[in-house]
C-alpha cells in the first residue's frame, strides 16, 4: 500500500454521523444485534444482503464487527430515533476514486423514500468529503426494487456481469449502474 493510501485512511477512514431531514445515519454499535437479526428474519434483505446470515446473536455481533473495515463506511439509517436501514460504501479505492454502494431498509418502511434519501447523503458524503470519482451499484437481475432505486438515483445501466458469484449451488448475473461525481454536479 502507497503512502497516500496509508494517509487517506488514517485521515478519511471513519464512518462519521451524517444527517439530513428525517434521517440520520450512523456507525454500527454493539447494542444493534436486535435490529440486525431482525433485518435478516427479511426474506428480500436475507436474500440479497450478506446480513442475511445474521441468523443468531453471536453471528450478529459478528456481522457488526465486521462493518468497520480500512476500505468501508457502514451507516445504521435511523428515523424517529429508530433504526430502519443501512447504507454502506464498499471496496473503497481513493487511488481509483471508486466504491461499491450497498442497502437495505425494513419492510414497514419501504416505498417511503428512505432508502433513495439515504442514498442521497451518502453520495454526498463521497463526492464532496472522500471526493471519489464514480459510485458503482450491482443487484441481481430480478431485484427489481434495488434497479428502480438505482434508476431513479441516476445511476446509468451500464451492463451485466455475468455468473459473478454463486449462491445455492447456482452462479448469478449482477446488473450494474454507475454514478460519477460530474454526473451528481449536473442534476438538480
Ligand atoms: C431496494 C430497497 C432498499 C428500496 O428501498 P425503498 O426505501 O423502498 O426505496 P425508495 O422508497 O427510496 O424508492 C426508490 C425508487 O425505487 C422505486 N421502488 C422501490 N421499491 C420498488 C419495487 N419493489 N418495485 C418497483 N419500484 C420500486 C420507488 O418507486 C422509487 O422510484 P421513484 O423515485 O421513481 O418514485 C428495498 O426494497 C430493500 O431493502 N430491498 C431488500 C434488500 C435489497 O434488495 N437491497 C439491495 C441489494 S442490491
């Protein structure tokens, strides 16, 4: 690892609180396992988040822990004082100026805006303050919430990564999406 990479992350690499409107968002704490199990008893977060293997209060904390990594920022989305969501940036390569954007919210609080408004900060969050350079979101084919998300955030098909893992004995395509940072600057 290059110096200037030692220096970003000794700098940059916090996942600090962010706000804006009704949401907040902050780092992953100890006192979350309630909220993560909860998440993963979701058949659409267990699905398609890693999370879903929080199956027990041990795997649980494990999964917390796991959230703070050199090159991730991992956010609880809290609304009215309650967790609801998560939000991440992954693979974060400040050489390359890119990263990976993630999420999931609670079904009692979907088709409300809530992920697409913390999509919002976070974007925010790693154009201006990480000044990275491009935003990639990849989601299986048939997600078809998290492409609509993607789509009305902006982010532009930009094709598909064919059988890029596999699940259950069966590989899977990703369909991907991308957002620069000029690309944010010139929407409203
Ligand atoms: C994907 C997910 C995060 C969307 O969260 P949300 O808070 O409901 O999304 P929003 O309310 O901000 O909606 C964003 C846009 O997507 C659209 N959308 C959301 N869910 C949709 C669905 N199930 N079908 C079609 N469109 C959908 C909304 O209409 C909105 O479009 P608009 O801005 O043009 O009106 C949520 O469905 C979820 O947690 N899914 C399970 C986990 C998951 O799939 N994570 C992504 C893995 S890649």
């Amino acid at each position: 690892m290059s110096v200037s990479q030692w220096l970003y992350i000794l700098l940059v690499n916090t996942t600090t609180v962010l706000t804006v409107g009704r949401l907040l968002l902050r780092p992953w704490a100890t006192h979350d396992v309630d909220f993560v199990l909860a998440a993963a008893r979701d058949s659409a977060i267990g699905r398609y988040s890693s999370v879903g293997t929080a199956t027990s209060p041990a795997a649980a904390q494990q999964w917390i822990s796991a959230r703070v990594e050199p090159d991730r920022r991992d956010w609880v989305v809290v609304m009215a004082s309650q967790p609801v969501g998560r939000v991440s940036l992954a693979r974060i390569n400040p050489t390359d100026g890119v990263a990976e954007l993630g999420y999931w919210v609670l079904p009692e609080v979907r088709r409300q805006g809530v992920a697409s408004d913390a999509v919002a900060i976070v974007e925010q969050h790693a154009f201006v303050t990480e000044r990275l350079s491009r935003l990639v979101i990849r989601h299986e084919l048939e997600n078809q919430a998290s492409c609509a998300l993607a789509t009305s955030r902006g982010y532009l098909a930009e094709g598909t990564e064919r059988s890029a893992f596999e699940r259950h004995g069966l590989r899977r395509d990703l369909h991907v999406h991308g957002l620069l940072a000029t690309d944010n600057a010139s929407r409203d």
